[in-house]
C-alpha cells in the first residue's frame, strides 16, 4: 500500500500531496521508519510538476514515491487557490533537521549521499555535532556513474540505516531513488537538494524575512543568476494552474 493512501493528501495534476503539518509529517515518517519497509520521500515543488507533466517516467517516479510533502511554496498557493489547502510548506531542509534531532532519541542512524567529497564531509561532520546522538553511518559523494550503482547500494545496506538523504539534482535523485528503491532497502529515503551545500556552509539559506513572504525562490535568484532559466518555470506553472483552475484537482 502506498503510504500517502492513509494520510491526507490532495490530488495536483493526479499527484498527492500530503495535506499534513510538519509536525504531523514528522510523526508519520516516524511510524514508516518503525515499519521497516523502503519508503521514498519526495519534497515536491512546481519545478518537480511541470519536469512531471512534460515527462512521463518522472510522472511515474513521482506517482510511485510513498510521501510527497508541499516543499514548493507554489505548490502551497495552488492546493489554497484550488480550494484543498495543505496545513502549511513542509521545506525539506527543515523536515532533514527535524528528523536528524528526533533519531537523537530514537537511536537512528542515517547515510548521506550526493555532492562533492569536500561538502559531503563537512556536512557529515556538521550534522555529527548538531546531532550528537543520531548516528552518521556513512556517506559518499554523488559523482558516480550507473556502473558504480551496484557499489554505492552495497555500501548504503552494509551500514543500515534508518535514513538515506540524497544530494544529487532535480533530474538525478529521485529517479535514482525510485529505480533502487526495493534494492536498497532503507525505511526512508529522501531528496534534499541543496541541503548539503547549506549545512556544510557552502551556501546560505535564505533570510526568514524571505521564508515567509514565501520568496526563497527569489532569494536564490539574487545569489545565484544563472538559475534563471529554471525559475521562469515557476510563473509557467502559476498561469497553468490559474488556467486548469477546476481540472487540477481532479483525480487522476
């Protein structure tokens, strides 16, 4: 059974988007994790949707994915203004932090996979001393070929772990993720995008004052120009909504 099937969820172009809190995601993946059973997490935004509705196998990585969480504030503002609103953004960098603290008392362990060996150390190093009590059972970097994908999933389950987070780009992770899901294995496996560069001081998170005008997108824009090309997707999706207003919550 898909995990998303027993929480609330609302359909966005017949993709569901889990309706719950962050607190009440937290709780949730907690109860996964208990279960022992591969889950795959996805922290959906508009860019993930439309990169969806123009590919079918992303589609189908996205529709096969156990947990979708609202990290996209315009995914936000679309369940609102189609009339199913979500309790609130669940960013997956927070919901990273939230579950990194409770495997302090839960005595978890976690993988880290994705970026450069240089970030991927000093984020391993960081979340150590932030977490003391959540176990950092290993990490790799993510600049491996299909060739090395047998390699990379016998060391993830030699170390066991409860969490796998996944640094590896919008068009790498999760399909990545999704295609070795069963092979791996691991109770929760999520993407995390940038996480690493930030918590490993790389790059900064966007001022709080940016967070809840819900403009982090633009704040990222500001410091990094050459994602423009990327973000005109957002507008995109903004006017495809407005335009499929009574269709975009129709299941699927």
């Amino acid at each position: 059974m898909n995990a998303s099937s027993t929480i609330p969820t609302v359909p966005i172009y017949g993709l569901n988007v889990s309706k719950l809190n962050m607190d009440d995601t937290v709780r949730h993946v907690e109860h996964l994790i208990e279960q022992r059973q591969p889950n795959q997490i996805i922290t959906a935004n508009p860019i993930m949707i439309m990169t969806a509705l123009e590919q079918p196998q992303y589609m189908q990585v996205m529709k096969n994915a156990e947990l979708l969480v609202p990290d996209g504030a315009g995914l936000v503002w679309a369940a609102s203004t189609c009339g199913q609103p979500v309790a609130e953004r669940v960013a997956g960098f927070d919901l990273l932090h939230r579950l990194m603290d409770l495997g302090q008392q839960r005595g978890w362990k976690v993988y880290l996979l994705g970026s450069s060996l240089d970030v991927i150390q000093d984020t391993a190093a960081r979340l150590q001393s932030l977490y003391p009590g959540t176990v950092i059972a290993g990490y790799r970097d993510g600049f491996f070929g299909p060739d090395q994908d047998a390699e990379v999933i016998a060391a993830i389950r030699e170390a066991n772990p409860d969490i796998l987070f996944v640094a590896r780009g919008l068009d790498t992770q999760e399909p990545w993720i999704g295609k070795y899901k069963q092979e791996l294995g691991v109770p929760i496996m999520m993407g995390v995008g940038g996480s690493f560069d930030i918590i490993s001081g790389r790059s900064k998170r966007a001022p709080v004052l940016f967070q809840k005008m819900r403009m982090e997108w633009f704040y990222r824009l500001l410091k990094e120009p050459h994602r423009y090309k990327r973000m005109l997707v957002l507008p995109k999706f903004a006017v495809k909504v407005l335009k499929d207003k009574e269709s975009v919550t129709k299941v699927q």
